[in-house]
C-alpha cells in the first residue's frame, strides 16, 4: 500500500479515503500518514475533519504520526494546523499534544531542530501551553509532551515543575526527567533530585522521591549520594524502604548499570552492607531480568511493585526493554497506579503528607513515545459507578499498524564496477490492552496486560546490467503474545498475591 501510495496523487488518495469501508478507514488512514508523500499528507488535511470525524479515527492518525520512525516536518506541520484554535474533544487534544512532543524530539534527532521553522512552532506550541495552563490535568499533558521530545533546553522547565508542582505535576516531570540520558543529568540537577528525596523543602509523594533517587542512582552517582539514599532507608517506611533497598541490589545485577562499580565497593564495608540495613520485610518487590540474549542484542523484563504499608498496591509497573551497542529502547511499559486508598482502608498518612484523591489509572510508554494517561476513576462517587456498571472489558491501549523501517538506497557500487540497490521495509502490527478490576466486597484487585505484535520484514536487493540480472529478495514474519496477570486479595493479613507472566509460542516464518 505505501508503495503504491508514493505515486499517487492527491485526488486518487483522497477518493481511496472517502470511498473506503468505515472497518478499513483506519488503515488507511496509517498508510497514508507512514508513506508521507506531499499528496498523501493533502489528502489527510482534506479528508480529516476534527469536528466531525469519530474519534477512535483521530486518536489513529494523532497514535500514527507519533510513532513515525522518521517524521517529515511536513507531517508536524499537519497535525498543529489539525489542533490549533478548534474546539476538540478532552483526548482528541491530550492525544495531540502528546503527539506533537514526539514529532518534536523525533525532528530534532534528525538535525532540524534549528533548521525547520515548524520545530520551533511546536515546540513553542507546548512551551506557551504549558505557561498558560490553569487545570492540573492540562499541566501534566504539557509536561508529558515535553517527556516525549527529550531536549535538554527543556530540562530547566522539568526541574521548576518537580520540586515545585503538586503530587501529579512533580511524578511527571521527574518521569520525563527519567527518560534523560547520564550526559544531561547535570549537577544542577542532581540537586533538585536529592531537595525532592530528602524533602528539604517539602514533604513530597513516596512515588517522586523513589524516582528522584533512581535519577540519582542511575546516572554515574558519587558514593556519597549512594550511602546518603541508603541511610535515608532506616527512617522510611517498611515498604518504601523495601523497594529501594532491592533497586541497590538489582543493580548489582545488572551489567549495563552505571552505578555497579561505586554501588559494589560500598557494599564491601560492613558499616552499610549489613543486617540493620538489608533485613526489611515488607511486601514491596523490584525485579528486573532478561528474557532473551543475543550478541548484539539483549531484551529484558523488569516488574516493580510498590504497596501502602496495610498492603494495598500503590503501583506497579512493567517493562520490556531492548539493549543494544549501549543505546536503550523503552519497547513497552505498562504502569498502574492507584491513590488515597489509604483513607478506605483506615490507614494514617506519615507526617506532613498531604491526603490524595482517590483514584486509579493507567499508562503507558510504546517504542519511547508516551502515550496519554487512562483514568479507571476518580474521586469516590465515580469509583461506586465503575463498580457497579463495569463491562468487563479490557481497556484498549494502542491499537494499529507502525512502520518501523523504510530505507531505499540506489546505486551502490560493488567491487566489480556493477552497481545493486537495495530496498528494506519493516512494518509492526500492534494491540496491547490493560485492565484494573477491583472488587470492594470480596477485597481483590486484579490487573491484566496483554501485548500482541506481530512484525513483518520486506528486503530486496537488485542487480541490473546490459549482461546480468540479478534479485535476492527475503521476507520475515514473527509473532509473539505475552499476558501480565496480578492478583490481590487483601481481605486477610498477610495480604495474599499472585503473578504471572505468559510468553505464548513464538512462530517465526
């Protein structure tokens, strides 16, 4: 279809548009907006009313344009036009602005930064949103954008929204600032990371402080910053000192982490490496392994669980990753968290911490571009709601079809004086959903994820001379499904759980 689509015209793409099924508008819809080409992206302008068209197509352009592997600003400038000055529905806009910090960062990584005049408009664009919004929820789709586009300029920003902003914009904006590569975690701010875990100027959320000493721990940290987060655990909580104390130790497990070497000779003195420290009992878990290892790639599966100290789950978060030749892809992840159950189950807050609405919901990072936020509910009145009138239906994350890979390169010249060229295409289908199922009377809470991909590879190499012609052409197709199930029954002390991890047969043609 790209293929075809790279030669038509404008007229022809739109008819194809218009004329389609409404069940296979939406892949076309994904073609037209991976094959990019003037008139496909005039056709989209034409074809794509924001006022009127459903939103499950919208949200499958806005979804398609973020994961371009290779974004043109053209297709940017398409989608800012798309959302300026209209009146768009709540997840129309969050999925837009969403998208256009991707395409930002993506354009930026191709050296256009400062080079394409529509960069700076969509990078101003979130910049000036983000400074004239009222509503917390505006704030942190702002800083979610920012997240996704990955410029240090932006770190400035990030830093004044962590150590200042509420529980959500301070969780965001050290998330965003999490996705940072060691370069850019400057001195300044390690800083404001250490303010926020040690709480010198306010008491601050158990999730933003665990961040703020991941960026500390993860990031080539002096063992002074080491030994501080490890004598800041005897003062926790059971659980939150828990989770922290096996985040040290896995990184003593894995051969990527910057931090092994210093985090290994402090382990060496028995002043900090002993029972008093690594005794904690509580039910909280970070775990992170490989499940496949090649040369020169390895895939892992991290799983970070953290509780309330009356053992409800606060948070839990799951994570496929790809490693290769030092660079790290964020391939999936999945995060449910929950808030303010601490008031249902008669719990006491600590000391200074503010009392959090009640509130479920859910995340997700795919291939390094985040995605907007899913609520389950919010506030007690919609919790009683979605009880009572739940479906049973899983929620629907992403869906759709992404081209990875598009690489066509002509006349390559051979040894021989003949002359080949080459033609690769990769293309990713995609359905990843999650639930959250609490039950109030029989006191469990059951959270599923099941991701499904299937990829698909095109390449072909030809030889063409007045005596010889030559064609080697290979096609490779793989498919996998892995289900994440947990279970939570906290109707007896200790509080019961189970997980499971299914990898399904992976067929490879």
């Amino acid at each position: 279809f790209i293929q075809m689509l790279r030669s038509a015209k404008k007229r022809d793409v739109l008819q194809l548009l218009r004329r389609a099924p409404k069940e296979t508008r939406p892949f076309l819809v994904e073609v037209a907006v991976a094959t990019q080409s003037v008139a496909s992206l005039a056709a989209l302008s034409d074809f794509l009313d924001f006022s009127k068209e459903p939103k499950p197509l919208l949200e499958k352009f806005l979804y398609t344009a973020a994961f371009s592997p290779r974004p043109s600003g053209e297709l940017l400038h398409l989608v800012l036009d798309k959302l300026d000055g209209k009146q768009l529905a709540r997840e129309i806009w969050e999925t837009g602005i969403v998208a256009v910090g991707s395409l930002v960062g993506k354009l930026c990584q191709q050296k256009l930064c400062g080079l394409q005049q529509v960069v700076e408009r969509g990078l101003e664009t979130i910049l000036r949103g983000l400074r004239g919004a009222k509503e917390e929820a505006e704030v942190v789709i702002y800083l979610l954008a920012l997240g996704n586009a990955v410029l240090p300029e932006t770190i400035p920003t990030l830093l004044e929204h962590a150590e200042d902003g509420p529980t959500a914009v301070t969780a965001v904006a050290t998330a965003a600032l999490q996705r940072f590569s060691a370069p850019h975690i400057s001195s300044k701010v390690k800083q404001v990371m250490r303010r926020i875990f040690h709480q010198k100027r306010k008491s601050y959320d158990k999730t933003c402080r665990l961040a703020a000493a991941e960026i500390l721990l993860h990031n080539h940290p002096s063992p002074m910053d080491v030994i501080n987060i490890l004598l800041a655990t005897s003062e926790m909580e059971t659980e939150m000192a828990t989770f922290l104390l096996l985040k040290v130790q896995n990184s003593l497990r894995d051969d990527h982490h910057l931090a092994k070497k210093i985090i290994k000779d402090i382990m060496g003195d028995p002043r900090i490496n002993n029972y008093n420290f690594f005794s904690k009992v509580g039910m909280s878990s970070s775990f992170s392994g490989p499940l496949t290892v090649t040369q020169d790639l390895t895939s892992t599966f991290g799983l970070d669980l953290l509780f309330l100290e009356g053992g409800f789950l606060r948070k839990s978060v799951s994570d496929f990753s790809l490693l290769s030749h030092g660079q790290r892809l964020r391939a999936a992840q999945v995060t449910f968290e929950a808030q303010g159950m601490e008031s249902m189950m008669g719990e006491n807050l600590s000391e200074g911490e503010e009392q959090p609405e009640l509130m479920a919901g859910m995340s997700a990072t795919f291939f390094d571009v985040q995605l907007r936020p899913i609520s389950f509910f919010q506030g007690y009145t919609d919790l009683m709601a979605k009880v009572l009138l739940s479906s049973g239906e899983p929620t629907n994350v992403v869906r759709g079809n992404l081209l990875l890979m598009d690489h066509h390169q002509v006349v390559i010249p051979l040894q021989s004086g003949l002359q080949m060229t080459v033609k690769l295409q990769g293309g990713l289908g995609l359905d990843i959903s999650a639930d959250m199922d609490m039950s109030i009377w029989e006191q469990e809470l059951k959270t599923s994820i099941t991701a499904r991909g299937s990829l698909a590879m095109d390449f072909q190499a030809e030889l063409d001379s007045p005596f010889l012609q030559v064609t080697l052409r290979s096609q490779t197709e793989v498919e996998t499904s892995i289900h994440f199930d947990t279970k939570l029954r906290f109707s007896s002390s200790p509080v019961l759980m189970c997980l499971q991890l299914r990898e399904e047969q992976v067929p490879y043609r």
